[in-house]
C-alpha cells in the first residue's frame, strides 16, 4: 500500500522525574494513547509539543507511568467511512496521514468559528478554524497561515491544548481513495484586535467565519469536537 507522510509524527513519553520512556514514530491509525498502551504505558498528561524543523518533526509530549493490572484497555477504535462510499473493484486506498492545527481563539467579540464547506462532510456546520501544516512549516506558522486565510484574524497563540486524532477512509477532494489519518494540534489563542471575520482561501474547506459569543455557543451548530473542546 503506497503511504504519504506530510510530517514526521512522534511520541514521546517521560516519568515524573522527566526521564524518557518512550520515544517513537505514531503509527498510522494510532491515537497516543493508543502507542503508550502497546508499550506498556498509561498517558497521564499531555504536556505539550516540540518540533525540529531540521529534521520536519513533530513530538507530542506526554507524562506516563507503567501499566497495572487494574489499568483496563483502552477503547478499540476502528477507521471511519465516508458515507455513500463506493470502492471499486481491486481500488486500494492510499495511505495518508497528516499533521494539522486548530485553534481555539478568544477576543472581545467572542470564539472565532469557522463553516465547513461542501468540500467537506460536515458542510454547514462549523468548528475551530485550522488545516493542515504545509512540508517546511512549523506548527505555530501554520497557525497563524490557517487562521489568516480562513477568518482574516492575526492571532497570538498563548498555549497548547490537546491533540485531537481522526481515522477514515474516504474519498479526497480529487476523488482518491484515502485512508486517512488526521493528528490535529489544538492551540489556545488570544486576538487582541478582532475585526469582521474575511474567508481569503476561497473554494477551500472553509465558507463562513464569526465571532460567537460565549452565550450563543449552546444553540450554536457545533461539530462534535468543537463542542467538546469549548464546554472544556
């Protein structure tokens, strides 16, 4: 099966006293916590991210410690399908796994959300603005890029949140068969001078920004991981 790696994606997990456990590519399909427990881990904390343009790696970082007996197993977890799809005989997805952003941004105005498009399978509904890291770029100036082009806002990121894992099969915008697998970084921003929100990447995955604020989020046409990253 052909794979596409756009970024190096590791974990690495480290003990209370900071040594490191563990240290090794994510496989493709795998969450974090998927890897730790292979390894005889169980994650504790997420701590953060580290990348190293020389070599276009990323690092998730988490605390673990040992497994026990009283540990249960993780919940299995199997790729998704794009609904509607058809395979055509001897067609063979490729295999793709991808690093991406999003970011969680705050102002005066309220959360800046994003409208997933018709390119998407979610179209209308509407989520944290962000996409994909581009081979070369870190994933802070993919930030602030994404966030640009799909709501015109200039961002200071102030931390990260979480890691967000996706796993499907589904066909691409160009019509190839993927099994795809989506590591999203999820960052915590703050825009100190909100303006009315502009999609610049126009025909892209976005079709609509706005600021929202924080009473309207509950009747707010939220995808399911924005819901749960904004009631957190």
């Amino acid at each position: 099966m052909n794979e596409i790696r756009v970024s190096e994606i590791r974990v690495r997990a480290h003990d209370g006293a900071g040594r490191v456990l563990l240290d090794r590519p994510l496989g493709h399909g795998e969450h974090p916590v998927d890897t730790m427990w292979r390894a005889g881990l169980r994650v504790l904390e997420e701590t953060g991210v580290e990348h190293d343009p020389t070599k276009g790696c990323t690092t998730l970082l988490v605390d673990a410690v040992p497994l026990t007996d009283a540990d249960p197993a993780p919940t299995t977890r199997m790729p998704g399908r794009d609904a509607h799809l058809v395979v055509h005989p001897g067609e063979v997805p490729v295999s793709v796994q991808r690093l991406a952003v999003a970011a969680l941004v705050r102002s005066s105005r309220g959360v800046l959300l994003a409208q997933l498009s018709a390119r998407t399978n979610l179209a209308g509904w509407w989520t944290l603005p962000g996409g994909g890291v581009d081979p070369g770029e870190t994933p802070i100036a993919a930030l602030h890029r994404e966030v640009f082009e799909e709501t015109g806002q200039r961002i200071d990121p102030t931390g990260y949140l979480t890691t967000l894992v996706a796993h499907w099969v589904g066909r691409a915008p160009d019509g190839r068969l993927e099994d795809f697998h989506a590591v999203r970084l999820v960052f915590a921003a703050d825009c100190p001078d909100p303006v009315d929100p502009v999609v610049h990447d126009v025909d892209g995955t976005t079709s609509a920004a706005s600021w929202v604020s924080l009473d309207a989020l509950d009747g707010w046409p939220l995808a399911a991981d924005a819901r749960r990253l904004l009631r957190g």
